[in-house]
C-alpha cells in the first residue's frame, strides 16, 4: 500500500479494476498504481483525469512498498477482491502511517461469483493457498481489514463503547436545583430521541419541569441517585403517573389521528385510493413505528418496595415499570474491576457505582418498629423479622409489575359466596331474568344467620391481592453514576461523496450508514466518506448526603480505570448539608483539575422562585389584597463555599438551567441558566389599571367604621375569630403552574395547627409562606387528616411527618401527632416505615370505619378524653364515607370552645356530610367544575361550585371556602353573591324553602338557611383569618377582574 492504497508483490487474479471518482471508464489498479508511485510523492493519493482512461496492463514485477510483506485477505474467507472504488486517505490515515501503523483497503465483491481462486504470496514467506469456496450469502459484505478504520467508521465496538452512527444533539441540564420548591437536584439528559433523569424526583420536580417546559413524552429512563428515601423519591409516584397519563394521550392522539386517515381515505374517489396504495408500496423504507411505552427505574436498594407500597392507591395500564435495584457492588473492592458498563442502550453507557455509609443508624438501632398487628389491635407482639432475600425482591417487583402492566379492567366480575367475598366490596345478583343488580340484602357477621348465596364481585386490581409485602429495612446505600455516550460516526465528508459521483439527495442515506450508487453504479459506503470516529464523552453523579458517605465516595475503582474515565469531563455534586466544607472533597477536587465540578448543595444554592408563574400570580394578587396575600419566601443569595469558593476555575455552584453539551462540540451553556426571576417586573408588566382602582376602593370600604362595627356585630358569636386558614394547595389531579395539589392548614391559637391533605411538595409550600417561621408551625402541628387515598391528597405527607418528626424530637421528644384516616392510608405509612425511619413510632394512629348500622354512612366518631383533648387540642373527630373513590372521607374536627371546621375531600355533595356538619363555622369545600359541567362532575365524583355552596347553606355554615378546582382553569369562576351584611336571619318562611340535592345516600338534614354567609375562593398561600372573611370578600370583584383574561 502506497497513500492509502494496496498492492502485492504477485497476484494471479483477474485484472482489478479501480474507477474514478470522476471518469466513468475503469482502468487498471496496479500498473495505475505502480505509475503514480514513481512519479509522485508516495504521501499524497494519485489523481485521476477523468478524459484520460488507461489502457489495461498487467503488473509483472512488484515495487516496493510499504505493504511488501502484507498479504491480501483470504479467498477463503471473503471471496476473490475485486475492488470497486478508491477511498482517498484522510490525514490521520498519513499520520498513522508515519507511525508505522498498517493501513488496508476495504474490499468489497461487485458481482457474485460462485467459486474464486486465489494465490497469495509474500517476500519473506511463500504462501500459496487455492481454494473454491461460495460466495457467502450477505449481498454486499463489506469487509474490514483493519481494525482501527473499522472503530473510527462505526463498523465495530471499541472496548466497550459501540460507535453511534448518528450525530445526535447530546446534552445534559440541570433541570431542578435546591430550593423551597424543588427539595432536591435533577437532570435532564437530552438526546434527539430518548430523554434521561439523573439525580433526585423530589416532590415538586415534575411542576418545576412543566415551568421549564420540559416535556416527559420521550422520557425512558430514571436514575436515582443517593438513598432511596422520600426526599430523594417523593414525587417518582407523581412522575409516573403523569408519564403513564402522557403516553396514554399520545396513543390515544395517535389512534384518533390515524382513524381521521382512513376515514378521509375512504371518502376520497377509488381511483385515487388506487393511487395512493401504488405509491405506499413503492416507498422504499417506511418510518418505523414508535416504541412501546416504557419506563426504566434505576436505584438503590429498596425502590421496588417503595413502589410496590403504593398499590392500593396507584393503578396504571400500558406502561411496564422495570426496577433495576442495585444490591450489590458491581466492582468491590479486593476484586479486579471490570470496565463493562453496567447498563447501556443505543446512545450511552452507565456504570453505577453504589456507596456504603461508614456511620451506623443510631435511629434505627435504638427504635422498633410496631409490628401491623400493634399498631392495627394494640397489641405488645413482637416485630416480624427482616426479610432480606431475593424472593422478596421478586414479590415487590411482581407487584410493581401487575400495578402499570396488567390486562385488569374494572368492569371484570367473577363468581364467588356471599360469605367467601372479602368486604367491604360492590356485590351483585342475578335476578330471575338473569340480569344483574346491585346486591341489598343481609351482610354476614350481624347477629342474624346469612345464607352463603351466589353472588359476583369486581375482579380487584392486582396490586390490592397482596395485603401485605415482605418485610425489609432503610437502607444507607447512596447511589452514584458515570454516564457516558457511545462513540460517534466522523463527520460527513461532502467533497470525498460527490467526487465518488453521489448525488447530494442521497447523502442522508449515507450519514445514517446506509451504502449508496454513484452515478456509474459504484457502491459508495458510508466508511468512505466518513472522517475520523469521535469518542464519546460524559459525566458523574455524586451524591453525598453525608460525610459518612466521603471515603467510600474517593476509594471507588472507577476513578482509576482509564477505560472508564476516558472523556469524562464533568462531575455534578449532590451534596447534603454541611458536606460542602469537608477538605477530603476540596482535595479530591483540586486533584481532578481536569474536570469541571458542578455543586449543588442547600449550603450553596439560593432559594430563588423556582415557579415564576406562581409567584407572579402571589404578586398581583398581593397588589389587590396584601393583607390575605403574601409573597412567597425566597432568596437569590449565591453562597460559593468548600471548593467552589477556592478554586472557581474548576468548581461553580449549580444553577437551574444551567447546560453542557457533549455533542456534536463540548461546551458550556451558561446563557441557558434561568435569571433571578423579576417578580415584580412580571406582574406589573400586565396589571391592569382598573382592577388596581377596584382594589382601592375595596380597601377603603373595609377601613369605613359602619363596616367593621356591622361585621363586629354579625360575627360577635362566631368562636376563635383569630383562626387563620391557610390555603397550600388548590388544585386537582395533579400540579400545574398556578395551583399546587390539595392541602389546607387551619392554625387555631391556643390550640395548635391542623392539616387538612397533603398533596405532593406540601412542605414545599409552608416553606414559601412562612419562611423562618415554618419551625414554629411544624412544632405546633397536631392533626393531620388524610380525605382519601388518590395521589394528589397524600403523596406529601411523609415529609410533613418527617419534618415534623425532626424539628420536633430535638425540643419534645415525647411529642406526638395524629394522623386519621381510611385504614389503608395507615397501613401505607407502616409499610413505608420500613423503606426510611421517618418518624412513624410517634404517630397515634386514627383509622374510621363502618358504623354499626348498615345502611348510615356516618363513621364511628373518635373522642379524645381529657388528657388527649390537652395534647391534640380537640374534641373529637367525626367522619363520613361520601360518593368519589373507595374509602373516601368528609370529616369535623370540635374543638372545646364550640368551633367546627368541616372538610369535605374530594366528593359528591353528601347529606351524611350536612348532618354530621350542622352548625360548621367554617365549611371547606371542594369546588372542581364550573356550574356548566355539572355532567362532568357527576361522572368524576366531584362537586360543582352550587352544589358545595348549597351544602354549606344546608349546614348553617357561617363561612365556605371553595377549593381543588379543576387545573383547566386559572380564573375565578363568577359568584353573584350578596356582599351586604345581615343583620337579620331569614324568616320562617325563607327557612323551609328546602331544595332536593344529587347526592347518594338518605340521611335526613335540616333545611338550609342564609345566615351571616360569607364565601370564598381560594387561592395558593392565601392567609384568612376567620375574622377577615368580610374583608377579603369586598376584594373579590377585582380579583374576578385580574383573572378574568388570564391563560388557561
């Protein structure tokens, strides 16, 4: 071989024959060649005129060459050579050679022969080899002699990266970063057809993500890093349900866009039906179809557990969940490490490197946890043993897979007894005819003896079949990851393609490694007009939550193997508090100069708004109303600390939005790193003038003495006047920009603070609205209460508990806190006691259940004796079940000094709810749909804006607080409401005007009356007290007004 091209010292073969890149005639290769070789620098590629065809010669005599000793490929194995075009060499093919590095021709077969002859000899050894062998079956084989062309061109693995033949946009971003709303650090690995999460899916991650308009409908692939744990995990149940609800709308848009197709194929005439099918056939490659939804979960020890606790609440169809739990080091130390990834797909490879804590869990060793017995009976037994085995792992999974994978449907009955039947459950009868209907009679386990009757009961969902799982124990195992993408295919070589005679249409075809014809019909491969293979490049994910974590962290293999760590440029810190300033991380730091070390760490990130819309929601509403509206509590304060704050060459702290691209260039994107937001800027940019001259005259009527005496007088016997209600969360189903999911605290002073839901990032919330202040609040926290078991209710509540739980067990540790609710909601936070040590041993558990009388839908009240009365600050808790999902609660707290707050949950309107309410200072309601979609409330289980107002005037309530609406809407919906105080009640005849209501069960209730009612609507982080509603009414026409235009 001579520049790039091969000869031998004797060939007994037909002629070889070369063509031009620009003559269409053929000349022969070796005499052509042995001419070029004395007449030009033996460095450069021989040149050829495209008029000037050579006659065929056969070469006699070998010349020397650089390839003397090289024998060409076997015969046997490739067929006889028959070379079809000449690939120019590229300037690392003249630096190899220099370097002495052998460099073959790529031979490819033209025409099919059916047996081939060849002989080959060298100089130093003769070798002469005849064989008659077929052709082998591939019809164009393209054969790679040399190895290291081969990697750069994309034909074969190296090591253990497989080279991408396409040049994808490859990036990662730091999606969510330390703050009040967002409590841990996620990122966003982009490529062009996949997208990746690394890091933490705290609560509130997937709001922050629709506020950055990240879309999750490409998203495969979770990587958790550090402890499995809610604050690493708390909104991974959110995130799945929204990214099964995504591909769910996407299949659904699919199928209805394709039946559009066919329907407006059908409609057209048949003969250009005809056409068009004649034109589908001759497409010579269809766009493949989408892949299957699904999604991978990568984490440490005990994610399987976690999920499969959700079953009784968390039921998805069409979207595989896959676990990959790490419970074991894949290179421990003492062993020689492999450089495998322990994880790849088509565009990068992971390595997960798991980290054991070197500090003991003092908690969990001075703590047991009840047993379900103990905490359902009472009873002193002892805690079953720890299950730690693979067939635990194998049940948790199996659940997991039967929650998001399984052919149940609800309309599934099966056959079984009446006492065989697990109850409480819809039961159904065949009557005469045959025909079901809903079974009334006799239940077993009452005083009379039941027949054991046939009847049919709904197939229950898979996940509820398990009543209880293994049991395991927290773990301490922090995950970490070095994530790196495949090696890429050489950039497109434009001038190498036309000179081989491709035409421009066609080279799209060759950049996603599909071979070409020039235009005299010469195969044109992609490796020929392909430049040199680029490496792939990545980063780490540490996550330290602890100096515990430190050494196990700097002693990891990987850091020492150069296979691994070839084109690993940055590493992202997720650091927990107080790790930042440890000076074995600044050493390490220092040590790795060659890399970029991005931090993010509460120490270090400023609370900056995180949800600008929100926020500048907060802001107008606080131009209208400052009293009931405060800003959300934040900081843009940048803290460089540790590393960061000695080298900022190499170290900086993470910010959100910030951005590093791998492909197709390294660089750094620090333009895309989201601003301090202006809040004010934001608001005011839109602020219409006349909703601020109606909130002018709105606070002048407040302040006016006729009404603060006339609302003295109408409210002198409502009890504890300062009780202030908190609005956290008011939305449905799940977070949008404007409303958080629900929750409300009632804060009564002299009593204590109550919470009534938490939906997901509840402690995200109290974080924004009281700031500093959030200690106190947690410490004054008694009761929370749990309406149901859907995700936007309750996903919040462990880290309410566990705050709760930390603030509190180092200035009352004998403290304890209520949690009421359905049974099952009780049974979840045991089983998740055994993923983290929360603080569950401190909880005094209230579970409601049936009343003795069968056909009441009113629960067996809970009354707290003296001693508790003291503690919790209450006097009893009544519950009722209402019409929405299976265990689903209304409840009234009373309190000694006659004050009755009532909470309706998510519901239809109720009569047992009227009854055990009667007389509510304040009713909290919700309020979903507008009055024009009562038929979407009726078939959601929900409540129209009327209907929860009538059930507050059906109770006497002297306050309602409407809440959870729908999240289509931002606006206020329109209330004609009489803003005047009364002074009188109704008269008797006003009284028994009592409308009949759509609600599900008989109760019998008082008529409604119209005394001293005020309404509200609520909003997130509004502030009311219950001596204020008078007040905040009077704003509610001009905040109609600044919403009235707002964006759905």
């Amino acid at each position: 071989m001579q520049g790039g091209y091969a000869t031998a010292t004797k060939l007994k073969v037909p002629s070889f024959q070369v063509k031009s890149s620009r003559a269409a005639k053929a000349i022969p290769i070796l005499q052509h060649l042995k001419n070029q070789h004395r007449h030009q620098h033996q460095q450069h590629p021989p040149r050829l005129h495209p008029n000037r065809p050579l006659p065929h010669q056969r070469l006699r005599s070998p010349f020397k060459s650089a390839f003397a000793n090289t024998p060409l490929p076997s015969a046997a194995l490739f067929g006889e050579p028959t070379v079809t075009a000449v690939l120019r060499t590229s300037r690392a093919d003249h630096r190899a050679l220099h370097r002495g590095r052998p460099r073959f021709l790529l031979f490819r077969r033209s025409t099919p022969h059916p047996h081939t002859t060849t002989t080959t000899t060298t100089t130093t050894t003769t070798t002469t080899t005849t064989t008659t062998t077929p052709h082998p079956p591939t019809a164009d084989p393209i054969i790679a002699a040399d190895p290291i062309i081969a990697r750069r061109r994309g034909l074969i693995r190296r090591g253990t990266t497989t080279v991408s033949p396409r040049r994808m946009l490859y990036y990662v971003q730091i999606a969510t970063a330390p703050t009040a709303d967002t409590n841990g650090t996620a990122l966003l690995l982009h490529f062009d057809n996949r997208r990746y999460l690394f890091g933490h899916v705290a609560e509130g991650t997937q709001r922050a993500l629709i506020q950055r308009k990240i879309a999750l409908n490409r998203l495969q692939n979770i990587f958790l890093s550090g402890p499995v744990d809610w604050h690493n995990a708390g909104g991974l149940l959110g995130m799945i349900l929204t990214v099964a609800d995504v591909f769910a709308s996407s299949r659904e848009q699919v199928a209805t866009n394709e039946a559009a197709k066919q329907k407006k194929r059908q409609q057209q005439p048949k003969q250009q039906q005809q056409q068009q099918q004649k034109q589908q056939k001759q497409k010579p490659d269809e766009a493949p179809l989408p892949p299957s939804p699904r999604l991978d979960i990568h984490a440490g020890k005990n994610i399987s557990h976690l999920l499969a606790t959700a079953r009784r609440f968390i039921f998805r169809k069409g979207l595989p969940i896959q676990p990959h739990e790490v419970r074991s080091d894949p290179r421990p130390a003492g062993r020689a490490a492999a450089s495998e990834p322990d994880w790849h797909d088509s565009n990068i490879n992971v390595w997960y490197m798991p980290l054991a804590s070197d500090q003991k869990d003092l908690a969990m060793a001075g703590s047991r946890k009840r047993s379900h017995d103990e905490f359902r009976d009472g009873a002193e037994t002892a805690s079953p043993v720890f299950q730690d085995d693979d067939n635990s792992q194998q049940v948790a999974e199996m659940v997991v897979t039967h929650m998001f994978d399984s052919n149940w449907t609800a309309d599934a009955l099966i056959e079984t007894t009446l006492h065989q039947a697990k109850l409480p459950a819809k039961l159904f009868v065949r009557d005469e005819k045959g025909h079901l209907q809903a079974y009334k009679g006799p239940m077993p386990g009452g005083d009379e003896e039941v027949a054991d009757i046939p009847v049919l009961v709904r197939r229950p969902w898979p996940g509820a079949m398990i009543t209880e799982l293994p049991r395991t124990e927290p773990s301490k195992q922090s995950m970490c990851y070095i994530v790196k993408g495949h090696d890429r295919r050489g950039r497109f070589l434009p001038e190498v393609a036309l000179r081989l005679g491709v035409a421009k249409r066609d080279f799209g075809f060759l950049t996603n490694m599909k071979s070409v014809k020039g235009k005299d019909g010469a195969v044109v491969t992609p490796e020929m007009v392909l430049g040199e293979t680029v490496a792939g490049s990545g980063f780490a994910v540490a996550d330290l939550p602890d100096t515990s974590y430190i050494d196990a962290l700097l002693n990891r293999p990987e850091w020492v193997d150069s296979q691994i760590m070839k084109g690993v440029r940055t590493i992202f810190w997720i650091l927990g508090p107080g790790v930042v300033n440890d000076t074995r991380l600044k050493d390490f730091m220092q040590k790795m100069v060659s890399m970029k070390h991005i931090i993010t760490s509460p120490d270090t990130c400023p609370n900056m708004i995180a949800l600008e819309s929100m926020a500048t929601q907060a802001y107008k509403l606080r131009c209208v109303d400052s009293d009931r509206f405060p800003l959300p509590a934040h900081n843009n304060e940048v803290l460089p600390a540790g590393a960061a704050k000695a080298d900022p060459h190499t170290c900086e702290i993470g910010r959100t939005g910030k951005t590093i691209q791998f492909a197709p260039e390294y660089k750094h994107q620090d333009d895309k790193i989201v601003p301090f937001p202006d809040i004010e800027k934001l608001a005011r940019s839109d602020l219409d003038k006349d909703v601020l001259e109606m909130a002018a005259q709105a606070r002048s009527k407040i302040s006016d003495p006729d009404f603060l005496a006339k609302v003295e007088k109408a409210e002198v016997d409502i009890p504890n006047r300062d009780a202030e209600i908190i609005s956290l969360g008011t939305g449905s189903a799940l977070p949008s920009k404007y409303r958080n999911v629900s929750a409300t605290l009632v804060r009564v002073p002299g009593y204590g603070n109550y919470l009534f839901d938490a939906g997901e990032n509840t402690m995200g919330q109290l974080r924004r609205v009281f700031g500093d202040e959030t200690p106190s609040v947690l410490r004054d926290l008694k009761v929370i209460w749990i309406s149901h078991l859907h995700a936007d209710h309750h996903l919040g509540t462990a880290s309410v508990i566990k705050a709760w739980h930390e603030e509190t067990i180092k200035s009352e540790p004998s403290a304890k806190l209520v949690i009421a609710s359905h049974g099952h909601m009780i049974h979840w936070l045991w089983e998740y006691a055994d993923v983290e040590n929360y603080g569950f041993e401190r909880l005094v558990l209230k579970s409601f259940s049936k009343n003795d009388g069968q056909d009441s839908s009113i629960c067996e009240p809970h009354v707290f004796n003296s001693v508790e009365s003291e503690q919790f600050g209450l006097e009893k808790i009544d519950g009722c079940w209402v019409s929405h999902c299976f265990g689903a609660l209304a409840t009234v707290f009373t309190f000694p000094s006659g004050l009755k707050i009532a909470y309706s949950g998510d519901c239809r309107p109720s009569n047992a709810f009227v009854q055990i309410g009667q007389g509510a200072t304040i009713l909290i309601h919700e309020s979903t749909f507008d009055d024009e979609l009562q038929g979407d409330a009726i078939a959601k289980k929900h409540s129209t804006m009327s209907e929860a107002i009538d059930v507050g005037r059906r109770m006497g309530a002297r306050r309602i607080l409407l809440t959870h609406f729908s999240q289509r809407y931002q606006k206020v919906p329109n209330m004609e409401e009489d803003f005047e105080i009364p002074v009188e009640e109704e008269t008797e005849a006003d009284a028994k005007d009592s409308t009949e209501n759509s609600t599900e069960d008989n109760t019998k209730v008082k008529p409604k009356v119209k005394v001293d009612e005020v309404i509200l609507v609520a909003f997130d982080y509004m502030r009311v007290k219950l001596g204020d509603f008078r007040k905040a009414q009077a704003f509610l026409p001009a905040i109609q007004k600044l919403l009235e235009d707002a964006e759905q």
